[in-house]
C-alpha cells in the first residue's frame, strides 16, 4: 500500500464511498460534508491512479438547541450513506444525532444567456428599448456543483442515531438510534414506521442499547441490529409490523476463563456491516472483528484480533474512557479482506483467505508520498525489537474509527481525527 | 494502576477482614492478601464506575450507550459484593459512621486523594486535549448536570459534602442513572416547568438541600437493590420529603466553574458549595441531625 494523499479537515466522524468508488464523502464534527471526485485516470500517465480532489462542500447540520430537555443536539456528522445514482445528480443520506437530510449534489455547467428582458449582469432591460426577440441560449461555464438539501426527516427518534442505512430496494431506508429502530420511504418525510423498540417500559430496568443496524444488501426485508452486550439480531420485516422477535440471534458464548468486570463493555459491537455477497456478516467489538455465517448463529465463522496485547490494560482504558470507543470495519470489494482501525492511528487489514494480517499507520511524519507502506509491530513481551512500538508509547489520543474501502479497487481512505489518508495499490 | 488512596479508605472502613476472612475461610496470609487485593480493585473500580456514572455532559446529552454499560459493570460489582457479604458489611459500617457522626474532613480528603489519583492515571495514557475527540468515546471527568425529574430527585452531587465516603462514592452516583435516562422519555412531561423549578431556587437552607439528599439515597437504593427489593418506603417520609429543591441552577454554575478546572475533586466541589450558599458543613448540628435522618433511612432500607 502506499500513502497518495493526506487532506486537511475538521474532525472527521464518517468517511463512505459511494456505490462506484468515484465519489468520497466526509462528515466531521462541525456538520459538514466534504466530498472527493477521483480525478480521471490521465492518458499520458497511466500508471498513476486518479486523486481524490475536493468535489463539493457543504454545511449539512447545524447545531441546535432541544428546548423541552435544555440540551444542545450536535451537528456531528454521524452517519454518510451514498444513495444508488439514479440520474445525472448524486444523492446522499447524512444524519446527525436526531435529523436525517438527503442532499443533492448536482453539476452545473452550463448557463442561459441572452435574456430578453436583463442584461448580462442582471439589469432589467428597459421595456421601450427592446425592439426584437432572441432566444436564449445555453453557454457553457466553470463547473458548479450545487448541493441540496431535498429532504429532512426530522422528529423521529428520542434518542441518538447511530446508524443509518439504504436498503436494497433503493426506496426506503432505515435510521435506528440507542432504542428504536425506524423505517422510512425516501420520498415520505413527515412518516416513518418504527420497526424495532427496546425501550422498557420502566427506564431503570434499560440493560441493552442497539449500537448498529444495517439492511441486507440483497434481501430488502431482512436487517439487522447489533447490541451493547454483544449479541446480533437478524429481522425479517415479513415476518411482523414490529420486529421485536428476531429471526436469529448471534451471540459467542462467553468464555469463562477470560471473564473480568470489563467483558461486557468490551463485547459491546461498535460497527456491523454484511458482506457484499450477503452471505456473510462482520462485527466489530472493542478487541477484535468477527465474521459470521448468516446460516450459524452460536458462534462466528472467523476471529481476527485487532489489539489483544490491550487486554491487560483494561482497567487503565475504562478510567480514560477508550474502552468506549466505538470503531468501524470495512469489507473489501471481494469480501476477500478486512480493515478496522486502532490506536496510535494504526489500523490492521485483515486477509481472509491467507490469514495474513497487517498492521499499518496512517502518519504524515512516517510515510513520504508514494512511499511504500512499512508495517508495524506492537511489542508485547518484555524485549522489544528494533521497530516495534510498546503498548505503554501507544498515543490512545489517535484513534482510527472510520475507515472506508473502494468498492472495487484497492483504494482505502483512512481517518485520522482531523486527517483524511488515502492509499492506493499500485498497478502492477 | 489503581489509585494509592484506596488503601487509606479500606482502613478508614476499617471492617473488611473480619467478615472477609470468615467468609472465605483462607487458612494462608497470602490468600488473604490476594483476596484483599481483589475487593481492593473492585473496590476502586466501583468507585471509578459511579463518578463515571455522576459526571455526564453538561450541555449535550449523555451518551446512553455507555451510561448504561457502566451501569451494568456497577450493578455487576454490586451483585458480587452481595453474595460476599461485603456489601451488607459496607452499609452496616456506614450506618455506624453515622452515629459517630464521622463526616470528618479525613474522609472526604480520601475521596479528593482517590479521584485525584483517578484523574491522574487517567492522564497518562490520554492526556487532555480530550474532548476533542470525546465526541466517539465520552468525554472523561467532563462535569455535568444531572437531569432534574419531575419528581425532584437532585442534589445527588451534593450528598458527598455531608455524607462519609462510602455513601459518597454510592449514592449520587448510582442515582445518576435514573436521570440521565429518564430525561429521554420527558417527551410527555411539561418541562417547562421542570426547568422554572430550577432557575427559581437559588438560596436554599441547608436542611432543605440535606433533606432532599436524604430523599435521594432512599431512590437510589430502591433502583439499585433489583434482586433484592428494598421494604417500600415510609409513605411519612415521602411525605416530610415532599420539598423540591431548585437549588439546581446553584449546582449548574458550580459544576460549570469545575469544568474549566478539571482537577477539582468532589473536596474543592464540597469547598465551592460552601462558598455559593449557606455552608453545610459549618453548622454542625444540622449535619448531625440529617445524619441521623439518613442513618434512619438506611436501616430502613437495608431492612437490618
């Protein structure tokens, strides 16, 4: 892998591309999105791959202030989900803790000149001086991309969303917060359907939140939504207008000799995306991602370790709050490999087929432009070799949570609190 | 790891072993030790869970994910200590305190020493600037208003400038959950008046800040006591707690002051509390006398 780019912004919480890998979108914390255009691949230079350049920008959220309970909803950015491309424009859905807004972003390039009634630079025209018509005609100009905001689903949900996601019939979508779970229709905002509620009746007996939910990239009536104590529910909406009985349920039973006072937190699921087949589902906990057969529910298909050697740190992470942290995980195009990110702005990519995995880091100060990716070791005995870095220098400040891989090349863009990396293969 | 303050509170408790060693019934000293070092961590991560648990956004609302998660670890411990014995022993030594009348100044500076400690390590592996990227993992140590209910169950912060250590490690906190949750589902309830409530009070007597703290261990024990109910409470009791306390808006521009100054332990916020309003500590007979009314409570709800 090797580093192409490094972009500035404010504090990034959500990276996707969209369904052709030509379009990136960033949200940060102040509520805007940023999104990069792959430039096209240049015929005198074919070996090197397109960059992502700024596309469009814009203010999606803006912070605002919940009257009844006094409190400030933030206009973090929390969630990106490109919709399928249905014409000329892109659409988006982009979703802070209470809102959703479907955004427009449409290219203009073209301009109407030769009005009949104003002049070029918007003057009326006076009425007595015009003495033939002419049609205007169209002229191209400088490319403007224009984002809009089409729709706003707003008024849904009591708590904090945490997911959002379009499903396969590319009509309706759904939105679920630490409680509920809502269904909508893209073009319906003042309705939604709430298809999941875990709310107790008497909030003292509340245990369990829903971290995750995603909809099956094929099957557009099955979804599911993870836990904070690890377990997995897979819905069929035929099955009931509200899926409170899940079809399956995944859950690893717990290993006792590993039990401590933090094996609940860690095993809270933090991200849950289906493979591109369908076939397979990954979760990601505090130390490591799990890979499930949709067909096997009592325990996953794979394990992959993301940072053990943090296991006896636990205590020190819970005083410091980052054993709350929630990261995400990302499948590559063939669902061949796996990435999630760790601390120190390190991430790990994960090969399914050859078990290998590789340990990365996303920093300008370590890598050149175009300069191999070298790995990287996290010492865990006493002796620590040449290179390796020791678990008590690791920078718990840099967290990678969001991470996002081309739908079909081997392009990853890579967030690093307030920096956007994006590394590419080479051609061969 | 853990903070050295520990051990100056287990013997300030001071009735750990007895029971300890009974129950367990460990013929070896390094046994015992270990034992002992066990209900030290858990000791401390108890403690650390229930500050985690008080402390909340001030302006944001908290992230219910990990309140409950930390709830869950606290009622874990809980349920351990339980079956132990500890616990019992906990609130037994407490209720002995009280009629000593013991809210000394050397317990509160073992809490001050425990939470500076906490604070401390928690400095090591992630140093400020936190809440810059607090926004995915909560902001740490960041003070917050504990929602007001409907109800009137505030002052919990309070609490730990009357009470001995233990209730103070307990029962704000553990009263934090409820409020934290329970203001997502204020939907329905007028909060208009909730909120006149809290800008209206702001002098307020100590008796009617202790009383209402009393009123809060009495709920906080209720929410925390699932497996074992507590007796229901003394209708007479509810009723000499009626009083809402609007001294709220007092502990939101305290809790404020003690954001910019991180390093503030519940001692400097018992020092601040004192300095806004009426000093509870001052006037001894009232902290005597609404010790009294605790320790009353506690028997009750321990159910001896």
């Amino acid at each position: 892998m090797y580093l192409t780019q490094v972009l500035d912004a404010d504090i990034i919480s959500t990276v996707e591309f969209n369904y052709s890998g030509e379009l990136l979108a960033t949200g940060d914390k102040g509520g805007r999105v940023v999104i990069f255009q792959r430039e096209q691949e240049s015929k005198n230079r074919p070996h090197s791959r397109g960059e992502y350049n700024v596309y469009s920008t814009f203010q999606s959220h803006e912070p605002e202030f919940d009257y009844l309970k006094s409190l400030e909803i933030e206009e973090k950015i929390n969630k990106i989900r490109w919709l399928p491309q249905q014409n000329a424009a892109h659409s988006l859905l982009s979703t802070n803790d209470k809102t959703i807004k479907l955004w427009k972003i449409s290219e203009r390039d073209k301009r109407a000149e030769g009005y009949n009634l104003k002049d070029e630079d918007g003057r009326l025209r006076d009425p007595f001086r015009i003495t033939s018509l002419r049609v205007p005609v169209l002229m191209p100009m400088d490319l403007m991309v224009e984002a809009s905001p089409r729709r706003i689903f707003a008024n849904a949900h009591t708590y904090h969303i945490n997911s959002i996601s379009v499903n396969s019939d590319h009509e309706t979508y759904l939105s679920a917060d630490d409680l509920r779970i809502n269904l909508w229709h893209l073009e319906i905002t003042d309705r939604s359907f709430n298809i999941v509620d875990i709310k107790p009746a008497n909030m003292e007996e509340l245990t369990e939140v829903i971290t995750a939910a995603e909809c099956h990239p094929h099957q557009c009536n099955v979804f599911v939504y993870s836990s904070s104590k690890g377990t997995i529910r897979l819905c069929d909406m035929r099955a009931a207008a509200l899926c409170d009985r899940q079809s399956k349920f995944f859950e690893e039973p717990e290993d006792p000799s590993s039990r401590s006072f933090f094996s609940e937190i860690i095993s809270s699921i933090s991200d849950v995306k289906f493979s591109h087949s369908g076939r397979y589902m990954m979760t990601r906990d505090y130390l490591s991602v799990k890979v499930w057969d949709l067909n096997m529910e009592n325990r996953p298909v794979e394990t992959y370790q993301v940072h053990e050697y943090l296991r006896s740190k636990l205590c020190s992470l819970y005083e410091n709050d980052c054993i709350f942290d929630k990261f995400e995980c990302c499948w590559n195009g063939s669902d061949s490999a796996i990435m999630t990110g760790s601390y120190n702005n390190f991430f790990r990519m994960f090969d399914r087929n050859t078990r290998r995995d590789i340990t990365l880091e996303a920093s300008r100060e370590n890598s050149k432009p175009r300069a191999v990716l070298k790995p990287r070791k996290v010492s865990t005995g006493g002796k620590r070799k040449k290179d390796e870095i020791s678990v008590d220098s690791l920078d718990f400040n840099k967290k990678i949570l969001h991470t996002a891989w081309h739908p079909k090349e081997n392009v990853i863009a890579v967030a690093a609190t307030n920096n956007l990396y994006i590394f590419q293969d080479k051609i061969n | 790891m853990f903070p050295k303050g520990t051990k100056r509170k287990f013997s300030d408790s001071g009735d750990e072993p007895p029971a300890g060693s009974d129950d367990v019934n460990q013929p070896s000293s390094a046994a015992v030790r270990m034992l002992s070092s066990y209900s030290l961590q858990r000791q401390s991560l108890l403690d650390m869970s229930l500050i985690k648990l008080q402390l909340c956004h001030m302006l944001v609302e908290p992230n219910l994910c990990r309140s409950v998660l930390i709830a869950n670890t606290v009622r874990q411990i809980q349920e351990e200590m339980t079956q132990d014995g500890t616990w019992q022993i906990m609130t037994q030594a407490l209720s002995a305190a009280n009629a000593a009348a013991q809210c000394s100044a050397d317990r509160l500076v073992a809490t001050e020493v425990l939470c500076r400690q906490t604070e401390a390590a928690q400095g090591e592996p992630a140093p400020k600037p936190f809440p810059a990227v607090g926004s995915e993992g909560c902001s740490a140590e960041e003070v917050v208003v504990v929602e007001e209910e409907d109800e009137g169950v505030e002052g919990g912060v309070i609490m730990s400038t009357v009470s001995p250590q233990a209730p103070t490690a307990y029962l704000p906190s553990t009263f934090g959950i409820d409020p934290c949750w329970e203001e997502e589902t204020g939907e329905e309830e007028d909060e208009d008046e909730d909120s006149e409530e809290c800008a209206s009070g702001s002098e307020e007597g100590d008796n009617d800040r202790l009383v209402e703290d009393s009123r809060t261990a009495e709920q906080v024990f209720g929410t925390f006591e699932i497996k074992n109910p507590a007796p229901s409470p003394d209708p007479a009791l509810e009723e000499l707690f009626s009083d809402v306390d609007a001294s709220y808006y007092d502990l939101d521009t305290v809790l404020t002051g003690m954001q910019s100054a991180p390093k503030m332990g519940p001692y400097d916020l018992l020092e601040s509390l004192s300095s806004h309003g009426p000093s509870p500590l001052s006037s001894s007979t009232s902290c005597r006398s609404d010790l009294n009314e605790l320790d009353h409570i506690m028997e009750i709800i321990v159910g001896s």
